[in-house]
C-alpha cells in the first residue's frame, strides 16, 4: 500500500479479531517508528509491547481505553524528558504516527490512546522517572472489514484543505 493511501485509509479501530499479530508484521511497525526524525536526532522514545492479556487489561483504567483487552497488542510510547527535555513528546508522537500508518498499510487496525492514568501506567509497566507517557496504541485486525483493500478514498468528515491552510500569512488564500 502507498503511503497516501495508508493516510487515506486510516481510521481509528476499536473492535479486533483474537488473530494475533505476527512478529514480522509487529517488528516493521516498530522499525517505523524507530525511523522516525527526531529533533538533533536525539531518540528520545521508548515503546513497551504489551501482548499478555492480564497486562492489557491493566492499561484500560482510562474512560476510552476498554476496549484494550480486544486488541491483541498495545504499544505504549514513552519520551524521555532528560535525552530531549523539549522535545521528547512532539518526538514520540511523531514516531507513533508513523507506526500507525505502517500498520495501516499492513492490513492493521489502530487507535491513538490518550485516555490513561499514568500512575497507574507506570506502576503496572515499571516505567523509569525519566520517561513520560505520551499515548497509547492498540494494535490489531479489525473485526470489520480489513483495512486498505479498497482502492477508493475512505470519506472522511474533514474541513476542507481551503478552510485550514494559508499561504505566506494567516488567512491569505493562494
């Protein structure tokens, strides 16, 4: 699949099959992510895989994340405030973005999670102090139908390209 139609394709998932994710599929998401620019190249993301079911039903405590016991893997990113003080968040999202147009267009389902508690989080996950958690993101394959298979544009209630962009001012249209 094409990067635009990844893009167009996407959409947030919040109902999987038990099918699990297969290693190879999981690991090029990752190296996604791992690609990812990052300001002065510092890195400065973390990401726990969490597969083991008693573990993700110990990330749903946030009012939007239940359905996280369905999906077969969650990718929790972590940004590490002392590597990149400034930039460890816009960092790491960027990074989970790109994990999430990766898994599009590997046929997978996602959905961005900012609703966690992250004591709780880290508690469960033993995450150092250094680290914040950014989001969340359930990984797996949709129970509706499959992501990216048709070729059409997925129509999306989105503001037009006009009403959101200006050229070399606020508000000057081209």
């Amino acid at each position: 699949m094409e990067v635009q139609q990844a893009i167009e394709v996407r959409k947030s998932v919040r109902s999987y099959l038990s099918k699990p994710v297969p290693d190879d599929v999981l690991r090029r998401v990752l190296e996604a992510g791992r690609l990812s620019p990052s300001a002065v190249n510092h890195q400065p993301w973390h990401f726990i895989v969490v597969t083991d079911p008693g573990k993700r039903s110990g990330l749903t405590d946030g009012p939007y994340a239940k359905f996280l016991t369905e999906s077969p893997v969650v990718i929790v990113g972590l940004g590490d405030k002392i590597r990149s003080p400034k930039w460890h968040v816009v960092d790491t999202t960027i990074a989970l973005q790109t994990m999430v147009l990766a898994a599009t267009a590997e046929g997978l389902g996602t959905c961005w999670i900012g609703s966690f508690y992250e004591d709780r989080i880290r508690k469960l996950l033993k995450v150092p102090d250094n680290f914040v958690i950014v989001a969340m993101l359930s990984v797996g394959y949709p129970k509706e139908k499959e992501v990216g298979t048709s070729r059409l544009p997925v129509v999306k209630n989105r503001k037009p390209l006009e009403d959101i962009t200006s050229f070399e001012e606020f508000g000057k249209p081209k």
